[in-house]
C-alpha cells in the first residue's frame, strides 16, 4: 500500500513545477554553459587571452578568504575524477604536485 507523503504529518511541502518538494530542500537548476560562445572563443587567440586575464584577475580580485577557496577547490578534487586537468590548465601544476610544493 503506497503512502501518500504529502499528507504525512509534520512534513511542510511545497509544491514546484507540479513537483512535490519537502520545505526547506534546495533544488539547484541546473545552468548549462554557453557552448557557442566557449566555441567563439576557443577560435580567436585573442579571445583567448582575454578570457585568461580575465580570470586571474576575478581570482584576484575576489574577496573569498584564502582558507574558504582552498576548501572549495580541494573540496573539488574530491568530487570530480578529472580535478587535475583544471589545475594543469590553470597553474600548469597538477593537484598532487601542488600539495608537495607545500
């Protein structure tokens, strides 16, 4: 016999989309990047060193605490199987080559 979990008591649900949700759940949309544009890039090398100054200088100018980056990023590695080939392309240093450097 199935259960109707919207009607379980001391559950607060929502309802999203014609989707029953529990109250207090986060739901992440998932945001799929601009291939088109990564694409455009990818063409012009001028672009392309564009968009790397542009990114050293959002890390550099991003406010985050040092300690909080770090956790994310290794926290990161953890996560995804291919971590290493960010770092490769960002540093030019693995995640492992990093961590001996210390």
């Amino acid at each position: 016999m199935q259960q109707n979990v919207l009607n379980k008591p001391g559950i607060p649900w929502l309802l999203l989309n014609s989707l029953a949700v529990p109250s207090g759940v986060v739901i992440f949309a998932q945001k799929t990047m601009n291939k088109k544009a990564i694409e455009e890039i990818l063409e012009s090398e001028g672009l392309l060193e564009r968009f790397m100054e542009m990114l050293v200088d959002e890390i550099n100018n991003d406010d985050e605490a040092y300690d909080k980056k770090g956790r994310q990023l290794l926290e990161l590695c953890l996560t995804y199987d291919n971590a290493d080939e960010f770092f490769i392309a960002i540093c030019g240093w693995s995640v492992d080559s990093l961590i001996e450097k210390m």
